[in-house]
C-alpha cells in the first residue's frame, strides 16, 4: 500500500548522512543500501544495538517490534559504536510458526523456508506458485505479513506514523487480468507491486481469487 519504499528511505538517509557532516564538521563519502547490495542488514542492525533477531528470523526493535525498513549507510568516517543488543525478549513465543500457513518458519533455528514463504512465491518466485502453497496464500496477492501481525510485539505498532507515503491504487481485482503489460507498468509505476512482474500479478491475482472463488478459475 506504500510508494515503493526503496525510494523513499534513500533521500531520509542523505539528510541523517548530512547531519552528521554537519555534527562532526567534515565532509563525507558515504554508499547507501536500501535492498541494493549483498549486505547483511539486520546482522548489522543487532550489532548496532537496535534489536534482536526473533523467530520468524525479522529483526524485532524493543519499542517499533519488527514494523521497520532497514538501511545500511556506510561511511568514511569513523564514529564511536553503540553496543550490540544482547538480549533475546522472544521468551517461549511460538505465534509467529504457529500463524505461519504454509509452516514455513523454524523457531530453533529461526530461519524461513523461502520456497514455502508466501511472500517469497508472490514477489520473488517467477514460477507457478505449487499448488499445496497456492491454496494456502488465501487472498494475498502480494506479500503476506501474516507472522508479523500476530508478533506480540507489534501490538502497538501496527499503526504507528510513518514517514513514508502511501497510494490510493485499487489493487488486485479481477480487472488486472484484463491489463496489457503497459497498462500494468502504467497503473503501479512507483509502487513495490512491480517487483513481482506483469506475468506474476497475473498469476497472483488469479491465485486469489480462485481462493475467494472456492476454487474455481478466474477467466483472463
């Protein structure tokens, strides 16, 4: 439901980046990393003492649960480092695997089945989504967030303000299956729903309501 996210946070990082010119009093080179690059970024975000990694393998912040975007700035300039997060506030919650519909999340070892992910089969995968997963995605068309809503910590955070800018775009109705690839790129220009290509909206699209639909085929 956002402006493609990706864009919004780059120009948020360059003004934290220039107050920290302005801070320090010397000019910075610096390479921002907003889903763009082979980095690591939530290994990070413990080691720079914003959360810990929780079950459903998301980075969970203490006081903004796992309701965050991370980037990565790198700098030239050598600043003085928070401390590691080292607590674990998990405890012996499980709601994130037990929401899971597919069961695609391990609590031990707190990593995803991506194959078996809802999110990885309707933005990543440019494959037919199998068809004991397809069943399983309900009316998600792009994306799921399932184990994110159910995540105790995210209680209060579901609704919390954002600087990011939503759209008004209808989505995911069965006139999308009538749309040329042109009329696609032109209706979600700006919005993350793009990543998943024209062919694999179709295939979401129709995946969902065939769900709605009982399982009957939706006509394209």
């Amino acid at each position: 439901r956002y402006i493609d996210y990706h864009e919004q946070i780059r120009p948020l990082c360059d003004v934290l980046i220039g107050k920290i010119a302005e801070k320090n009093g010397v000019p910075i080179r610096w390479k921002t990393c907003v889903d763009s690059g082979p980095v690591l970024e939530r290994s990070l975000a413990v080691q720079a003492g914003l959360g810990w990694i929780g079950r459903n393998s998301m980075l969970i912040h203490p006081k903004f649960g796992s309701t965050t975007l991370l980037a990565v700035c790198f700098l030239d300039l050598e600043i003085e480092a928070d401390p590691p997060y080292t607590e674990d506030l998990c405890g012996n919650c499980h709601r994130c695997a037990d929401a899971c519909p597919t069961g695609c999340i391990d609590p031990v070892s707190r990593t995803v089945d991506a194959k078996r992910c809802i999110s990885y089969q309707t933005i990543e995968s440019r494959e037919e989504i199998p068809a004991g997963i397809a069943e399983k995605c309900g009316n998600n068309a792009f994306g799921c967030d399932i184990c994110v809503r159910v995540c105790p910590w995210n209680r209060k955070n579901l609704s919390n303000p954002t600087p990011l800018q939503t759209h008004n775009i209808p989505i995911g109705d069965s006139a999308d299956l009538q749309l040329t690839e042109d009329a696609f790129k032109e209706k979600y220009q700006g919005t993350p729903i793009l990543r998943c290509k024209y062919a694999g909206w179709k295939r979401n699209v129709r995946n969902a309501l065939r769900n709605q639909n009982n399982g009957e085929d939706i006509n394209s």
